[in-house]
C-alpha cells in the first residue's frame, strides 16, 4: 500500500451541494433561499433567539431567586486525596491542578476532611476545615494558609 492508494470509505464524503448555477439544476434562480424576504437577502436573517417581534421566551418565563454576583466558588479537595503524595512533600495550587485533582475556574481551594491521611505533606492552600487541620496535623505534616 502506498499514499495514493489511500482513499477515503465510499459514501463518507458527500459533495457539497452548488447552488445558483441555472435554473435546470434544480436549485438555481433563488439559490432554495425562496423569493423575497429577509432571509434571502445577503447576510439577513434575525439574531439568535428573535420571536418576530412576540415576547421573547427569556423574558417570558419568570426569574426566581437571587444571583449573588460576589460569590466565591472553591474548588475542593478531601483529605484522603493526600494520600498519593510523598511523604514530606509540599502541595500546593500547582501541585494539585497537575496532579488532576483541582479543575476548571475557581476563586480558591478548600481542603475538607473527608477520609484519612497517613502521609505527612505540608498544604498551602486557601482555606481549610478545622476537621482536616486535625487530620493532616495528626499525620505529622502542616498547614499554611494563603
């Protein structure tokens, strides 16, 4: 087998179809955009979530609640997820984002207590719940807060 004998599966790639070339092509003239109107005009059409002129539905449906504009969001992680670290071994935010265990957009992380840490790591680290200050303290390793 050689590179030009490589081709793609049959019925895998489909022509795109041409339009406004003659009227015997069967979608020529108008181009299947209809007559007349916005929306066959070049570059019409409405904006995204237009209702012709009706109530749209997100001013419809009535808003509950409060959205507090200020709120933190703090990625967490539980003491037990200590236990993959090495011993003596500082973790800290780069620590935990390389290691999988912190994702995606935060304002801080937050330890919680959740299990049981037999290694002695050192946390720097936002914040942290008094239950797994005792966890990690009791495992020998310690705490700074940033």
């Amino acid at each position: 087998m050689r590179l030009n004998d490589l081709a793609p599966e049959k019925g895998q790639r489909k022509t795109r179809k041409r339009v406004g070339r003659g009227v015997g092509s069967g979608s020529g003239k108008t181009a299947g955009k209809g007559s007349k109107g916005q929306n066959c005009r070049s570059g019409g059409g409405v904006r995204p979530g237009y209702e012709g002129g009706q109530m749209p539905i997100h001013r419809r449906l009535p808003k509950r609640g409060f959205k507090n504009p200020f709120k933190k969001t703090f990625a967490i992680v539980n003491v037990q997820d200590l236990n993959r670290f090495e011993s003596q071994s500082v973790v800290d935010e780069v620590v935990l984002i390389k290691s999988g265990l912190v994702k995606g957009d935060r304002d801080g992380i937050k330890m919680l207590g959740k299990g049981d840490v037999t290694v002695p790591v050192t946390v720097r680290i936002n914040s942290i719940s008094d239950s797994a200050r005792q966890k990690i303290e009791a495992a020998g390793g310690k705490i700074e807060v940033i």
